[in-house]
C-alpha cells in the first residue's frame, strides 16, 4: 500500500501556485484574451486554465513554456521572480528600433529616427553579474547606492536611465 504524502490537498493552492494564478489572470487581461482563448492556443481544456488560474492546479513543464511563449514573459516571471541572471556574452538589442531603422526609406529618415532615440543605444552588451529587473526595483536599488555616495558628481548621473 502506498503512503500518501504529506502537503497541501490536490485542490488547496500552494503559495506558488497563488503567485502563478495571479501572475495568469493579469497577463490574460493584459492581452485581453479569455480563457478560452487561452486554452485553444495551448491545445487544452478550458477548465485547465480556469484551474491554473484559480490556484487549485499547476500546468506542466510543457504548458509553462507554452505559457510563457503565447504571453511574452519568462518562466521566471509566470513563477513570481523578478530578478533574472542575464547571460554574460549576450546582449540586450532593441529589435523594435531596429526594425524601424531598417524600413527607413532614405537616409534623411534613418537620421530622423536616431535623433528621435536621443543617442539610445541599438544594442548593450551584458556584463558578467548582471540581472534583469522591473524598472521600480532596479530604480530602488541604484538609488540607494547613489544616496550613500551623494556627495559624488558621478551619483546622479551614473544611475539615471536615458529615456
């Protein structure tokens, strides 16, 4: 006879399965696509949605990457993690100003679109250590190193982004 394990009940949500139930509901909204929707793109029942969305299930491996891929974000993110290792020797490409550069039609409008980006970057490479953040978060931490050296003429210009 098997033991059953202990933890929560099939039907009780675990704290991770919150996260991802909300994480769903709102990039759903987002995209303004019902759950329906959802589950034909995935090719699963609409009550698999319903259920992942209300906690009482979690989707395979295979339905996460689904997930992820049909709403832009990572795995990491469907899963609550904000911060992301990103991969030495990678870059960071801006890929819709590229594309907009590319379909100029003149020179005159390929100087255009760069001067529009004020001198934005096309593509940055990614140093060893470094993660991926949500805006606030990473606005948090750099204003809380640049506050301990305010007396620098660096501070304020090293962590202000370039929009």
């Amino acid at each position: 006879m098997r033991r059953r394990m202990s933890g929560p009940e099939p039907d009780q949500p675990t704290p991770l399965s919150r996260i991802l139930a909300a994480n769903l509901r709102e990039l759903r909204a987002r995209k303004g696509l019902t759950q329906d929707q959802v589950a034909r793109s995935l090719k699963v029942h609409e009550s698999a949605v319903s259920r992942w969305e209300g906690g009482s299930r979690f989707p395979s491996g295979e339905d996460l990457l689904a997930l992820s891929s049909l709403f832009g974000v990572s795995v990491d993110t469907l899963l609550g993690k904000s911060e992301q290792p990103a991969p030495a020797g990678c870059v960071l490409l801006d890929q819709a100003l590229l594309d907009r550069l590319d379909r100029a039609k003149d020179t005159a409008e390929f100087d255009r679109l760069v001067t529009q980006a004020k001198g934005q970057a096309i593509w940055l490479p990614v140093p060893d250590g470094a993660v991926l953040l949500p805006v606030a978060e990473a606005m948090r931490r750099t204003q809380k190193v640049a506050e301990k050296r305010s007396d620098s003429a660096y501070a304020d210009k090293l962590f202000r982004p370039r929009f």
